[in-house]
C-alpha cells in the first residue's frame, strides 16, 4: 500500500528536479543576450549612465566616430539613470541581457568581479592602466587580487568649496587648514533667524545622490590618516576614524552643520560658507552662480593639524561582460576610445571627460590639459593636486553595503545626536559582519 | 441491516460487472479511478505547471539561498554556509531586527488600524448616502491609481512648502518635516499606504454590511436602540467575517510593503527610519549582491507573516466566526 505513493512521489520529484535543473541551466547559460553578429558585422552593446545632455551627446559623438571608422563592429548604447545603473546591471545580467560593455562605478567593481561579471583585460590594457592613469584612478579600478576592471573614466577628488564673501564678513581671508580652524570658522559664519532657521550653514558635510554623508567623511578620514576598509573589506576603522567621527559630532550639536540643508540647492545662492565635494560640482556651481562663482575657492580638505591635508578620489570604468560573445571586439573599441588620441595629443575619453569637467584619469591628457584649464580658472588647482594624494575609494566586495553602513551611522551622528564611541563600535562589527 | 446492505452492494457490483464484461470485480473501479485521475491531472497541468515554476520552485530555491552565501548570476558559485545568515540577520546588534523588523511590523500595524478604521467609517457613510455607487467608485479611485503616482503625489504634499505644510502654516503652525524627521517619516508613510488601500477595503465592507439582514435593524429600532447602539451590537459583530478579511489582507499588505517606501523616501531614510523588510531584501540582493541574506530576510518575514495570519484566525475561530 505504501510503495505506490512513494512511486508517485519519487516521479513528481523526478520531474520537478528536472525541470528546475531545466529552468536553471537556462537561465545560467544565457548569461549575455546583449551582442548580435550578422554577415560578419558585430554589434556590440555598451550599458551606461550617461543618458542625460551633455554627456549623452558628447558620449555619441565619439561612438558614432567609431562606427562610421569601424562598419564591422558597431557600437550600440543602452543608457539608464545612475539611481537605476546597478538595479539594471544586475537584473540584465541575471535574465541573459548583459551588455557586452558596462560603464560601472568603481566601487561595485569588486563585486562584479567576485561574481564573475567581468572579463580581465589583456596584459597590455592592464598594464597601460597601471603606468598610464594617476595612481588613484588605477587604485580605484584595481581589486584586491589584482585584477583590473577597466578603463578608468569619471574621475573626481574632494575639496573643500568655500564662499570667500561669507568668510570674509565672519573676518577670515584664508579657508582652514586644520580641524580647530574649521570649527571655529564653521561657528563663527553660522547664523540663524529669531525662528531658529538657518540663513547661513557653517559647514556642510552632505551631498545628493548615492554617497550623501560618506565621501565627506571619507576625505576628512584621509586627511587624518584613516581609512574605513582593509584590502579584504574587514573594518580599518581606528582612533582615527572615531577623531573625525567626534568632529562631525561637534560639529552637528554645536548647530553649524546640519543633513536638511542640500548645498548642491543652497550654496550658489550663497546661504553656504563651505562644503566638502567633489570635483565635477565646480562646472554646475559656475552655471548657476554666474558673477557670484568670483566669491567660490577651493583649498585642500584640512587634517587635524596645519599641513595634513586629505581627499576621497572615486571613479567609474569601462569594462567588458565576461559573458560576451565578442569580448575582443568589446576591448578593441575600449582600447580604442580610450587610447586614441586627437590633433591636441588628448584622448578622446580625456577630451570628452575634462569638456564636462571632470579630470581626465589618463597623467598624459590631465598633463596637457590640466595647465591649460587651471590658467582658465584656479579653483581646479586644488583638485587636480588632490589627484596625487587622494585615497582610492575601495572596491571591496562588501564596499557598496558597507558605505551605505557607513552613510546610515553618520546619520545616526550628525541627525539623532546619537553617542559616537556606540555608533562607532556598531558600525566595525556591522562592517565585519559583511 | 449491515448484511443486507452488503449483500447489495455484492449484487450491483456483479451487474456492473456483467454490464462492463469485467471478470475481476476489484479491478475495474480501480482503472476508471486511474483513468479519471490522468484526466485530472492533465486538466491541471497547466495551473499546476504555473505554480511549480513561479511558486513552488523559487520557494526551494529561496529556501537553498537563504542557507547559503551568493553574489548572483551564476549558480556554480553558490555555497552552502548553513544558518549562518540566520544568525547574523537576527543578530541584536545588527540592523534587521532593530530598526527594520520593527519598522515593518510599526508601519503594518499602523497602516491596518488607519485603514481599517478608515474604510468602516466611509463603508457606513456610504451605506447611508444617495449614488452610492458613485461614491464607492470614487473611493475605489486610489486603487486603480499607481504606487509611484500616488507616492509622487503624497511626497509634493509633504514637502515643506508643500500643500499640507501649507495650511499649517496657513493655521500658525510651524512646518513639519514629514518625511525628513526621523521620529514622524514612518507614520507619514503608513498614512499614504493606509489612503491608499482603503477603497478595496471598502468595497468588502460595504458588501458585509449590504449583507446583514435588516430586519435585525429593525428588531433592535423596536426594542429602542439609537444608531450607535445598533452600530455597537450589530453591524460590528455581524461584520466580523468581512473584517476579519480586511485585517489579513491589509496586515500582509502592510508586512510586505516595498514600493511606496521606495518611491517616498528613495533609500529608507532618514536614518533608517523608514526601512522595512522588503525594502531591505531589496536592497541586499540586487544593490550588495548578498542573495542569501537576502533570502534569509525573505524567510524571517515569511515566519512572521505566518505567525500573525494564525494568530488572526485563531482569535476570530474563537468568537465563533468559522464559517
């Protein structure tokens, strides 16, 4: 009586085996549905984020230059929001519609490498990256184990901005170059309404998007010699680590910074006195400040004592899906973008990055035109210096969950006043916990 | 009584048998139950197909990955690490149980009272207006609706110089930072969420109570009872049923919530304020490439959603509401 059910049993669980085995075998086996090949004629798919002006159109002119150079591997581009870039990449990729080119952010790179996603670039590109680009554009595409990810492209350093007008009426001629200077000038351009509302912020230490409250903190880390993660993703946070963590802590009860205030809306109109960013918020303040981009300098994130100095230097990359049906063609048009140089001497990529304000990674293209740009305006000068000294974001696998670790306990600090020595002992285990 | 009943039983089997030419009396219902049982079974193919690919597979699978460690894409690198994710996402020093646990259950809990409160007084209100289909319909509206239009809308209203903020201040009343202070971003949420899903709510209710007989009404009229004494013993009680499924639906609803958060707050901030389960599952598996935390959180939610929906039941078998 009992062996017929059994049977039963075992075929229901023979054909739901095999059609599980079935359903992932395909879904593993087609890992990129993104190229096609036709007569010969490759088409090569190429993801990003540049879908809004005017990187979408700066980065479609050098691809429409290749494919009217190149009639047997066209260059197709998929571009998403950069809120949408990883969600996108992750869901093509698991349902077989991985681009055969993936503009990354650097930071996720280790963890597209340790799943397998990325395909290792020739010797030569390796080694072109290696002694080609500025150290920390080449440490930031660079895992743990060695392997490079791609061509570096967006590439940005911190600096501090500051209102020269807003300082000099507090009665400083000169930014901080120490932590106490910070404080103390952050404290003396503060000012509130009867209401308690700001009408000038101290010191912002947030940005929009992704990296909010880390990248200030990160390059105030730097500055005092920390570092938030080893090479293996473990916690690196130190004494050093809770010492800026104590100044944002200060900082936040003493009232002269604040998380409510975005700076990217209230520094050009001038309710700002200074702010931790990155490089590329130099080109939009310019814009929107007109006349008033005369009261902006930039100076080097300060370190606790006078002549430490620190910044964050974050980037993106080009890279080629490991699951590409035509990852030489894939390398080919990669090399080509970023190797190929124009009348000036300049890379395509280089020219195009530094026409949008961004420094070009490759040392030869920042070399000729950084001069010409830092002539034009002197505020780049201590961000292309940044680019010498900077600390490289990490690309840890565990990198992305434990900024964002990071992000929500300098919210704790800086929002909820929470006590710094608890905050710091839950985030190093929440860190370690990977 | 037994053995004429049996002898009866002898008979009609042997004139089936002599109908159908079977000499084995046993075998024949046998093989028609069999035939009619592959019948059945290939009528069901399809649906049970469905269920074995989209339901029944992924729950193993998610069961597998949540004692298990991968980044996604390919399954040679998945590796089995026990109930190690079990124990580091019910870690009290960790973030799931505390804040995003609590979140999540806060947020169901709120977002049921707000819409089952809600909903039984427009259902009454309804019960007693003219056109009241029209006005169900209108109510139905926000159902219809999406998630990310609705969450678009609430969060314009919420900003600081937004509608409501608006007439606050229009009253003398200083802004409220709705969704950007920690203490009321979640409350703020579970208001949408609760708005949002009062018109199905709604729907069931006005039904229960269309259903209740009236001439209870009129006993308890008769007998001298006002409208909140008949609202009280009768309409409440009567409806239990229907709230009963309104509770369930809403509190799993509730539990699983996901996109409005995402649209309302982006990252579940500020401060973590608004992070709930979902939204974290979310967030390990397709931004941190943690699949198998990702799947013990989608288990640890599973247990509670089944914990509660019992509880439920078991409170409203106990008044007496099993049919």
């Amino acid at each position: 009586m009992r062996t017929f059910p059994f049977g039963r049993h075992n075929r229901l669980t023979t054909v739901a085996l095999v059609a599980s085995a079935a359903a992932l075998t395909l879904s593993a086996c087609s890992v990129s549905g993104g190229s096609g090949s036709t007569g010969g004629k490759v088409t090569l798919t190429f993801l990003s984020h540049y879908g809004q002006e005017p990187l979408k159109s700066g980065l479609t002119k050098l691809i429409d230059q290749w494919n009217s150079t190149h009639p047997d591997i066209q260059v197709k581009q998929q571009t998403v929001s950069f809120d949408d870039l990883l969600t996108t990449l992750n869901v093509r990729q698991t349902g077989g519609k991985g681009a055969d080119i993936l503009s990354s952010y650097a930071l996720w790179g280790g963890q597209l490498a340790a799943t397998g996603v990325l395909d290792k670039p020739s010797v030569d590109v390796a080694s072109d990256i290696k002694n080609n680009y500025s150290q920390a554009a080449a440490d930031a595409v660079t895992g743990d184990t060695g392997q490079v990810f791609g061509y570096p492209t967006e590439f940005n350093t911190y600096v501090l901005y500051y209102n020269k007008k807003i300082l000099a009426d507090a009665g400083y001629n000169k930014p901080p170059t120490n932590w106490a200077q910070l404080k103390e000038i952050a404290e003396k351009t503060t000012a509130k309404d009867s209401s308690g509302n700001y009408q000038i912020e101290g010191l912002s230490l947030i940005q929009d998007g992704d990296n909010q409250t880390a990248h200030p903190f990160l390059s105030l880390l730097d500055a005092a010699g920390g570092k938030l993660l080893d090479a293996k993703g473990n916690s690196a946070l130190d004494a050093k680590a809770m010492s800026v963590m104590q100044l944002e802590s200060e900082l936040a009860k003493s009232g002269v910074t604040t998380t409510s205030i975005m700076p990217t809306k209230t520094f050009p109109s001038n309710r700002v006195a200074m702010a931790i960013q990155a490089s590329w918020w130099i080109g939009s303040l310019k814009e929107q400040m007109k006349e008033d981009y005369a009261n902006v300098g930039t100076a080097p994130v300060p370190g606790p004592e006078a002549g430490e100095k620190g910044s964050l230097a974050y980037a993106f990359f080009t890279g080629v899906n490991s699951g590409s049906k035509h990852k030489k063609e894939g390398w080919e048009f990669l090399t080509w973008l970023n190797s190929a140089k124009n009348k000036e001497g300049v890379t395509e990529m280089g020219d195009f990055l530094a026409g949008n304000g961004l420094i070009p990674p490759r040392k030869a293209d920042a070399a000729i035109l950084g001069p010409k740009l830092q002539a034009k305006d002197a505020n780049l000068t201590p961000i292309y210096d940044a680019a010498s000294y900077a600390m490289a974001e990490s690309n840890a696998a565990n990198a992305y969950k434990a900024k964002t670790s990071l992000h929500n306990s300098l919210n704790e600090i800086l929002v909820n006043k929470a006590p710094v020595d608890q905050i710091f002992k839950s985030l190093a285990s929440e860190i370690n916990r990977k | 009584m037994t053995g004429l009943y049996a002898n009866t039983i002898r008979e009609t089997a042997s004139q089936l048998d002599a109908v159908m030419g079977l000499s084995a009396p046993s075998r024949a219902p046998s093989q028609r139950f069999r035939r009619e049982g592959r019948a059945g079974y290939l009528f069901l193919a399809p649906s049970l197909l469905f269920f074995t690919v989209f339901l029944i597979l992924p729950s193993f699978f998610a069961i597998f990955l949540s004692l298990s460690q991968w980044g996604g894409y390919d399954l040679t690198q998945i590796t089995f690490i026990g109930v190690k994710n079990y124990s580091d996402i019910l870690s009290f020093d960790g973030t799931f149980v505390s804040p995003i646990l609590v979140n999540t259950l806060v947020f169901a809990a709120l977002s049921v009272v707000l819409a089952v409160a809600g909903s039984l007084l427009v259902a009454q209100c309804i019960e007693r207006l003219r056109f009241q289909g029209f006005w169900r319909f209108l109510y139905f509206l926000p159902v219809v609706a999406t998630v990310v239009a609705i969450g678009n809308v609430w969060k314009m209203m919420y900003q600081p110089s937004g509608l409501i903020n608006g007439l606050l201040n229009a009253l003398h009343i200083n802004s409220v930072g709705f969704l950007s202070d920690p203490k009321i971003a979640l409350p703020s949420v579970a208001v949408v969420q609760a708005w949002a899903s009062i018109g199905a709510a709604v729907l069931i209710l006005t039904a229960g109570i269309k259903a209740i007989d009236r001439t209870v009404y009129e006993a308890a009229e008769i007998d001298g009872a006002n409208s909140w004494q008949s609202f009280w013993g009768i309409t409440l009680p009567l409806l239990r049923p229907s709230l009963l499924f309104v509770f369930i639906t809403q509190c799993i609803a509730g539990l699983q919530s996901f996109a409005l958060i995402i649209v309302m707050t982006k990252d579940g901030g500020p401060v973590n304020s608004t992070n709930v389960a979902a939204f974290e599952m979310y967030q390990q598996a397709f931004k941190f490439g943690a699949w198998g935390t990702a799947s013990a959180m989608a288990m640890a939610l599973f247990v509670i959603i089944f914990i509660i929906t019992l509880v439920q039941l078991w409170v409203s078998r106990r008044a007496g509401d099993d049919d």
